[in-house]
C-alpha cells in the first residue's frame, strides 16, 4: 500500500490490519478495497469504522477461519469486518446488488492487488428496480422504527443518527447514477446534487448529518419534523423512480 493511496488518519489505521491479512491469505488474495465513508472528506473514525472489501481468488473456509479471530482485535480500532468476495461473485451478483456495486466503483481505494472495481458494468434496469424496492421498504422501516420508538426521544434519535449514512448515502447515489449524473461522494454536495435534479427537499437529511457529525441532540419537535419531512421526501423519490423510464 502505497503512502497516498489512503488518507492519513485511515491509512495509519488499516495498515496493521492489512499486513495480518496480507500474511495470512498470500497468494489466495486477489486484491483489497478500503471502502465507503473512511474515504469521503470529514471521515471522523471516533463515530465511524472503516470498510473494506477482500477479493480472493476462491473461497476458502481455512481463511475465513485465520480471519475471524482479527476482528476482536481490530474491531476495536474501528475496523469493520470486512466483506469477502471473489471475482466470480462480483460478476454473477451486479444484477443483484446494483446499488451496492455502484458504491463501491464510485468509493473506494483499491491497496493491494488488481483494481477490479473500478470498471464495473452497473445495468440501469437492474439499478431503478433495486432503487424502488430500496425506497418502498425504506417507507415501512420509517413508518416501523417510529412506532417501535414509542415516543422515546433517545431511541428515535439513534434510529436517525446511527442508520442514515449506511441505509440512505448509497442509495441516493444509485438514485442520482439512474437520473444520468455522476453522484458526488460528500453528503451535502450529494443531497445538493439530487435538490437541484429532482426539486425535491432534503433539508431534513442535511439536518441529520450536521447533527451526526456534531454529536448534537436532537429535540423531539426536531425528530417529529424531520421524520415527516424525511417520509415525504422519500415517498415523492419512490414515485418519481417507479414512473422512471430507462
């Protein structure tokens, strides 16, 4: 791994981790990804783990087993288990995972091995139906998580706060790739970039992620409205992505 290929603070981080892999996979490792939100600006490891994608060049259970163990260790640093794939599997499962595949080809660092991600072919179809399927079931969990919540400010916060970056940055992305623009990776220039082609209100994300970042408490007037807003905004996307023709 090179000494640009990662931010600082994630390189110093992953760089332990990586060489135990590197160890223990040897040739049996094709290559490794750092993914996701530890490479987008303002990556704060104290409320985020950083993730990454081991691609073999088969399955094999034996390192599966020497790779467990390192998560107690490493988890505790803030690195997240990785995900484990091979390429045969990244080929027959783009039709399957579109919206994850897309986050992956826009963000990632590839710090061992071959780039296979980079050149990804995401099918638009495939794309716009996961993206309507994402956003309906989106809708039920809010509706859900509201409920469950039971009008208890704290677990209605950390509903927002804990899930909105992994459950709504990749598929905003996915949204704006179907929609013809090529999604940028910082959350506030995302929710900009998906305001200005749709016309539609996402404040009450922004909202979220400023208070995220900040480890701001939110009141329960403030969680009220931005789930009213966040319901409404997502409810005119699923629409707008079902009517969408490819």
């Amino acid at each position: 791994m090179t000494e640009t290929s990662l931010p600082n603070q994630v390189a110093s981080l992953y760089q332990p981790f990586l060489r135990e892999v590197l160890a223990a996979g040897g040739q049996l490792i094709h290559s490794v990804h750092v993914s996701g939100g530890a490479l987008a600006e303002g990556f704060d490891p104290r409320v985020a783990d950083i993730h990454s994608v081991i691609v073999l060049q088969q399955m094999e259970f034996d390192f599966l087993k020497i790779l467990a163990p390192l998560g107690k260790k490493y988890g505790k640093k803030g690195i997240a288990a990785p995900l484990i794939m091979t390429p045969e599997y990244i080929n027959s499962s783009l039709d399957v995972f579109p919206i994850e595949f897309l986050d992956l080809k826009l963000l990632h660092r590839t710090v061992h091995g071959e780039d296979l991600l980079e050149n990804l072919k995401i099918g638009m179809a495939d794309l716009r139906q996961q993206c309507e399927r994402e956003l309906k079931s989106h809708l039920i969990g809010l509706r859900q998580g509201y409920l469950s919540a039971a009008g208890d400010r704290k677990i209605l916060a950390e509903g927002f706060l804990s899930h909105t970056y992994s459950r709504y940055l990749p598929l905003f992305r996915g949204v704006a790739y179907l929609l013809g623009k090529e999604p940028t990776i910082e959350p506030s220039s995302l929710l900009k970039q998906l305001k200005e082609t749709t016309g539609m209100d996402f404040d009450a994300f922004e909202t979220i992620f400023r208070a995220r970042d900040k480890r701001r408490n939110l009141s329960m007037d403030e969680l009220n409205t931005i789930f009213t807003q966040c319901y409404q905004t997502l409810e005119q996307l699923g629409n707008l992505v079902d009517e969408y023709q490819i």
